[in-house]
C-alpha cells in the first residue's frame, strides 16, 4: 500500500525518508530519522514501533542488519511487514515479507533502499531505484524523484493519497533542534507527490528568510537583502516573503522597488497593512514617517 525510499546523502551525510501511499496521513506513521543515528521506513501492515525501535537499537551501535534481524525475530507478524533500514555510513537492511500484498518488493543499492508493496506493477522499486541513481543535487529533490518514478509506473494499486519527507544531519549538533532539516507532510490530497514537491520548494525560501535573518542580525544588511530577494525571485507571489523583503528594500534606500514589493502582501490580506502600521508605532521600523507613508498607499 506504500512506497518510500531511505537514502543517505553521501556529500552531507544528511539521512532522508520519503513516502507516498493511498493512506491516510501516511507520513506521520512510515518515515523515521535521528541526526547522528539513521533512518527507517516502516510500512506494508505497519508496525510502527519499527521507527523508534530501529533507532534505538541503531543508537546502540547495531547495525541496520542487526537490529532489523532482532526486531523482526521478535514480531509475529514479520512475514507481512517491510521494513528498511540505514545508518550514517549508508549500510542499509531491508525486509519484505512472504505476507505482503502483491506486488511488493526492494532494492538497495549505495547509501540507499528503495521498497513498495500492494503496487500496480512489479516495476516500481526498480524505477524508483533507477530515478535516484540519475539524480544529483540536494537530497530532498533526489528523494522527490525517486517517488515520482515510482508514480509513473503506476504507483499503489489503490490510487494516491498521502505524502511525506523526512531529512536530518548525519551528525548531531550541539542544538538537537537543529538536526532536522526537512519535516513536511501532505495528509490528504488528490496530488500529494506535486503538493509535496511544491512544499519542499516553499520551504528552501522560507530557509533563505531564515539565513537572511541571521545576517540582518550580524549587521550584514545587503547580504540580508540578497537571500530575501532570492526567496522572492523563487515565490513572487507569496506575501510573507514579500513584506518582509519590501522592508529591507525601503530599509536600504530602495523605496521605489519596496513599493512594488509590498503591493503583493497589502493586495492579499488587509492585515499586513494593520501590521505595518504596528511595526512603525511600535518602533520596530528604523524608516521616516514618509516612507512609511509610502508603503501604505496604493
């Protein structure tokens, strides 16, 4: 009833799962990872302790044989689970029971697994394998790929439904909070795999704002204002991205172009001129009352 890949990005050592399935919010039940530790998939008729319970054992210092091996040995139901699993040197383990649903089966290869079950083709998890071999880049989109192979050899039986992507630091930081770099989820949607697509695209322009953040507080303004305009060049039309790099437009001098910049938040949502008017009074805004003014007009 699912296809998924774990893969481990061996540039970064950033760790990845990625979903899809006609089940209902299926990313919040297949994809498991831990920065410094590994990664697992869980799915088939799913046991989901498979995730934390994997990763436990991982943590421990076994590896992803072993510790599938001792984790199937002790479920009754192993013959109808699939289950892969991978660490931070890429060493995968991967099981397909007798008692999965047809068609069903994996492949593994370098710092990869892909698996699927209750498809409509016995092609999929080669396609899918295939896919990410090709791809190059960052790893969300090769995970994103793969998936999209998958779909385009017909996918689950049943139709499409859920999605999602996890990514994490191969090694863990000093903030734990940190280490997951890529957590999204579509629960429910007649495209999740392009819905998915869109939100991994979305989310590397909000970690643009993010990184322009740091260098605004750094004092690097211009270097702020370059990630801004990045993220925006990318979601024109998305209005957070788009106050906020119209502040650091006019903040710069750039008033014209903040003008045009701020029309795409003030056109969408009466709220963001509300907030503009906030920001000022409140002395969050180091811009004359002109320029202020100038913002607000149509």
């Amino acid at each position: 009833m699912t296809y998924s890949i774990v893969a481990r990005d061996p540039i970064t050592g950033d760790l990845g799962v990625a979903v899809q399935s006609h089940w209902f919010a299926a990313g919040r039940v297949v994809p498991w990872a831990e920065s410094g530790v590994g990664a697992v998939a869980t799915q088939s008729f799913v046991e989901v302790s498979y995730g934390p319970k994997g990763l436990a054992r991982m943590r421990e210092g076994l590896t992803p044989e072993d510790a599938l091996v001792q984790l199937l040995e002790e479920d009754e139901g192993a013959a109808t689970r699939q289950v892969a699993m991978l660490d931070t040197n890429g060493n995968v383990a991967v099981h397909t029971g007798s008692g999965c649903i047809r068609m069903a089966g994996h492949r593994t290869g370098d710092d990869y697994s892909v698996q699927a079950n209750m498809m409509a083709r016995d092609t999929v998890w080669d396609a899918m394998a295939e896919a990410f071999e090709a791809s190059s880049g960052d790893l969300a989109y090769r995970l994103l790929d793969a998936l999209d192979a998958a779909e385009a050899e017909g996918g689950d039986v049943r139709g499409r439904q859920a999605a999602g992507i996890l990514i994490v630091r191969g090694e863990a930081g000093e903030k734990p909070w940190e280490d997951t770099l890529l957590d999204l989820r579509v629960d429910d949607h007649p495209a999740p795999l392009a819905e998915l697509r869109r939100l991994v695209e979305l989310s590397s322009a909000y970690d643009r704002l993010d990184e322009a953040e740091h260098l605004e507080l750094g004092g690097d303004l211009d270097g702020a204002l370059r990630e801004q305009e990045a993220a925006l060049a990318s979601h024109p039309d998305e209005p957070e991205i788009a106050f906020w790099t119209a502040l650091s437009q006019a903040g710069l001098g750039r008033v014209d172009d903040a003008r045009r910049t701020i029309r795409v938040a003030l056109e969408r949502h009466d709220g963001w001129r509300l907030l503009l008017d906030r920001l000022a009074e409140d002395g969050f805004l180091q811009l004359s009352e002109e320029t202020i003014r100038s913002l607000r007009e149509p």
